[in-house]
C-alpha cells in the first residue's frame, strides 16, 4: 500500500477529529480493534430500536433498556454530527466517558452513520489507518418483510498492518447474533459497496429496486445517495444524511439524463478500487465542483 493512502487516512476530518479528548483517548483506549468496537457500541442506541421496543434482538436488552430512557429523547442524528460533539456529549452524560456499563438513559440515540465515525476516529487516534465506507447491508434481511433487500448501511475499514490488508467492520450491526460470518472481518461480497451497486443496477444486472433506504425509499436514486456519501467518505469528508451534490437530490435526480449518468459511472469505476485510483480521485474531487459542493440543510 502506498504510504501517502495510509497517511491520508491516519488524518482527521471534521467530522472525525475527536476534539480535545484525543490524548487522553490514546492512552486509555484498548489496543484491540474489538474492545474499541465494543466500547463504541455500548455507547449508541440505535433510532430504530428506540422505536421498536425491547423486542426481536433487543429482548435480551443487549442495547439497553429502552424504556429507562427519558420520554422527550428523540433520535439525535441532527444533534451530534461530529465524533468530538458525540465524545462531549458521553462525557456529560457519564463523566466516565467510554464505559461498557453505560446506563440506558445516558447512551446517545444515533444510527450507523455515527457509529461508524466514531469507530473511525477512536482508530486513527490510536494511529490506525481508517476510513467510513457507505454502501448496502443485505445480510440484516434474510427473513421479515424486506427479505432479499438490501438497506443502507455505514461501515468503517482499518488497515491491518500485519495482514497487508483493509479489514471492513460492522460496529453498529456487531451485537447481532444471528448473522453467519464476523462482523469485525467481513468478507468479499457481503457488504454492497455502492460503487459496485450502481454499475450493477447500470448495467442491468441487479433491479434498482433491491437496493433501500433507511427513510423509504428504493430505487436508483437511493444508490446515488450511497455513491456520494462513499466517495466524500473516502476524501475524507464523512457528510450527514440530508447533504447531497444538488443533481441527486430527491426533486432533480430523475432531470439527469445520460451524459450525467455516465458521469457517474466513471466515478463509481474508480471507486471499485479506489487505493489503486487513489489520484484520480482526489483529482476528481478538487476538480468537479458538481460532485463536492452539497445541497442540503442551510447548505445552499
């Protein structure tokens, strides 16, 4: 691997940078990648289990008990969009910080996306290569009613440094019990990297449709948002959900016609392999604007 590639993602974003808690995080954090994970985990309560309930995996309360927590907490993915916001926050909450026995009440509402970046940067501050990748999570549906879908999903990879390899984890789906490989090691094919997706479904060979979105969507479009997100990811640049280069928002994506599209097939085409087109894609993102600037929010 190239030694400017590591170098470029031992670097924090603005989304990553852990603040002032950096030092002390690097002489207290476990040295292994799983206990890191664990920490992280134990942390966060997903939105979606606050919906649901201790039911379905969280009878067992693995995640907390979601009714010990305070009944004005909504979901605080538009609160705490940076690790070193999410970092102030557990300090508050527990003056201990990143603890496994956190109580229920005190663990932040956030989804994978947060996950993710956290997990991204506690990395990177004990001088571990990582990046938070976007793509597609089949293997949460094997059964239920999006059986044989596939939902988006945030991912972060590290770079083992004896292995020679990027290893792609899934902290935020970890707790399961009932997903048949290693979510610390997943292997080829199992997570659907949305450059892949897209060529995919460009290509004929998958429907846009298999392919959903945590809001209720499905379709090219949802592929679209994943691309972006994945390819700001690997500039370094970890954006929130609601920002998007403005020919793929919502109300103008379906405008493109096929000389965009093609657009973005060429870039999907490096991100397949984005360490051996790591150049060209830094390329691309100082150079087409349409690609970088976002839309979105107060984002005008």
């Amino acid at each position: 691997m190239d030694r400017k590639i590591l170098t470029f993602y031992l670097q924090f974003s603005q989304y990553t940078y852990p603040g002032l808690y950096r030092d002390s995080l690097k002489l207290t954090l476990p040295d292994r990648v799983k206990d890191i994970g664990f920490l992280v985990r134990k942390s966060f309560i997903h939105g979606r289990t606050l919906e649901n309930g201790n039911i379905g995996s969280n009878t067992d309360l693995r995640y907390g008990d979601v009714t010990k927590i305070p009944w004005y907490r909504q979901k605080e993915d538009d609160v705490f969009v940076t690790a070193a916001a999410m970092l102030v926050e557990l300090y508050r909450r527990d003056r201990r910080g990143l603890v496994a026995d956190r109580l229920s009440e005190n663990k932040l509402v956030l989804t994978c996306r947060f996950t993710s970046i956290l997990m991204a940067s506690l990395l990177k501050t004990k001088g571990i290569p990582a990046r938070v990748r976007s793509g597609f999570a089949p293997y949460f549906n094997p059964n239920g009613p999006h059986k044989g879908k596939s939902d988006d999903h945030w991912i972060t990879q590290y770079w083992h440094k004896t292995e020679l390899r990027w290893v792609s984890i899934d902290v935020d789906g970890s707790l399961e019990d009932d997903i048949p490989f290693d979510l610390y090691d997943i292997p080829g094919g199992e997570f659907e990297f949305s450059a892949e997706s897209w060529l995919n479904v460009r290509k004929g060979k998958i429907d846009a449709d298999h392919f959903l979105n945590g809001g209720g969507y499905s379709g090219l479009t949802v592929v679209a948002w994943e691309l972006f997100y994945d390819f700001h990811c690997l500039m370094n640049s970890e954006i929130p959900y609601y920002h998007h280069p403005e020919m793929v928002l919502l109300k103008n994506f379906d405008k493109n016609g096929e000389e965009q599209l093609t657009e973005i097939d060429r870039l999907a085409e490096l991100m397949i392999k984005p360490d051996d087109n790591f150049d060209q894609l830094l390329h691309v993102w100082n150079m087409r604007r349409e690609f970088r600037l976002l839309k979105g929010g107060l984002l005008s």
